[in-house]
C-alpha cells in the first residue's frame, strides 16, 4: 500500500514539477552550481600546493643545516676537538635522515600538486564546455518559445471560425432563398394565379377580337360569311385569336 501511495505521490507532484521547471532557469542554475564549485576548488589545490611548498622549505633548511654542521664538524675536528666534532656528526646524521624523508614526501607532495592542477584545468575545461552547451541549449529554448509565441499568436488570428459563420450563414441565407423560392411557385401554382392567368388570356381574345373588328370596318379583311352560307355546310372562317378563346 505504501509503494501504491508513494506513486501516487509520484505521478502526481512529478507532474506538476514537470510542467512547472524552466529549462532555460535549470540550465542557468546549473551553470551556476558549477562556477561556485571553481573556488573551493582552487582552494583544495592551493592546500596541496601549500604542502609542498612547506616541504619545499623544509628540505631547503635541512640542506642548509646539514653545509652549517659539516662546516662545524670540520672546524671542529682542526680545533682537536674530537668531543665536540662527535656531537656535530650525529647532529648532522639526524638532518640527513629527515633531509631524505622530507625529499620523499615532496616528490609525493609534487604529484600531488600536479594531478590537483591537472584536475582543476580539466574541471575547467569541462565547465567551459557545458557553459557552452547550456547557452546552446537556452538559445533554442528561447527560440522554441518564441515559435511557441508566434504559433499562438498566428492561431489566433486563423479564419476558421469566420470561415464557418459564413458557411453557416450562406446555408441559411440559400434555405430561406430555397423556401421563398418555393412559396413564390406554390403561389403561382394556386386557383387565383390560374384565374387570373385565365383573365389574362380573355383580355388578349377581346382585344384580337377588336382588331378583327377594325379591320374589317376600314376592308383590310372580308366580312364573316352570312347565316345562310352557315346553314348549308360552309364552314365558318376563324382568325387565330378566336380559335385560341374557343381552345
């Protein structure tokens, strides 16, 4: 159950930590975490590089020591002081021996000195290199954000919702277009379009009727032919606009 919460936990402040780090705050940070290790560094080295100067020193004044005891033995020894020659030789013996370790200890101090300059330069030089990659680094992050800006700035400024008002307008507007269209023949379909199509037409056979009239007044057309004529078969003439009436 403890393993099950701990996931949980896990999952769900691993999360938010996640989308709430900054790379280019990271990066920064982490650079630096680095330059403040340069000086504790530097301060590690000079503690090696102080011992063997110290050593250095030491072998010095030992070296010395030793050229004053040997200068006193001698003069000793012309004086016929045997006694005190003795005294100076052992003197000079004890120097020699802590002459010698302090010579080994400084070749070991040496490369000591030289492996924590060694190490110094190439934590240097690593440094160098990170530095280099994390502006790398925060340079595209900067511009990824950038593009991410620009991205939402172009998104909203995107036609598309206007683009589908005015398609859902133009289907409305051809609806209502369709559904006026279809009273307009509805209405021209009914009974007083069709009287009034019919009226229309009985006007037309008055006035061809007229015309006839006219006409045969001033003699541009012969009379209609007499009853009798009808009687006996003749078939009587009509002119187009009076078939038409009759139709």
């Amino acid at each position: 159950m403890w393993e099950r919460l701990k996931r949980l936990f896990r999952s769900i402040f691993g999360g938010i930590i996640d989308a709430a780090e900054d790379p280019e705050l990271i990066l920064q940070q982490v650079i630096r975490d680095m330059r403040d290790q340069v000086p504790k560094l530097n301060e590690s080295v000079a503690q090696v590089m102080s011992n063997e100067k110290l050593l250095e020193r030491e072998v010095a004044t030992l070296e010395r020591e030793i050229t004053e005891l040997d200068s006193k033995i001698k003069a000793a020894i012309k004086m016929g002081r045997d006694d005190i020659a003795t005294t100076y030789i052992a003197s000079m013996q004890e120097k020699q021996n802590s002459l010698a370790r302090a010579k080994e200890q400084l070749v070991v101090a040496k490369k000591a000195s030289q492996q924590a300059i060694r190490f110094r330069d190439d934590y240097l030089l690593k440094m160098k290199r990170k530095q280099d990659e994390a502006m790398q680094l925060i340079s595209e992050s900067k511009r990824a954000r950038m593009q991410e800006q620009l991205a939402a700035t172009m998104a909203s400024f995107q036609v598309g919702d206007a683009a589908g008002s005015f398609d859902e307008m133009r289907e409305k507007i051809n609806r209502r277009a369709a559904a006026a269209e279809a009273r307009m023949e509805l209405s021209m379909s009914g009974v007083d379009s069709q009287m009034a199509q019919l009226e229309r037409e009985v006007y037309n056979v008055q006035a061809q009727d007229a015309l006839i009239a006219y006409k045969r007044q001033i003699g541009l057309i012969p009379d209609e032919p007499t009853a009798l004529s009808e009687s006996f078969g003749t078939e009587r003439t009509l002119g187009p606009a009076q078939k038409k009436a009759l139709e």
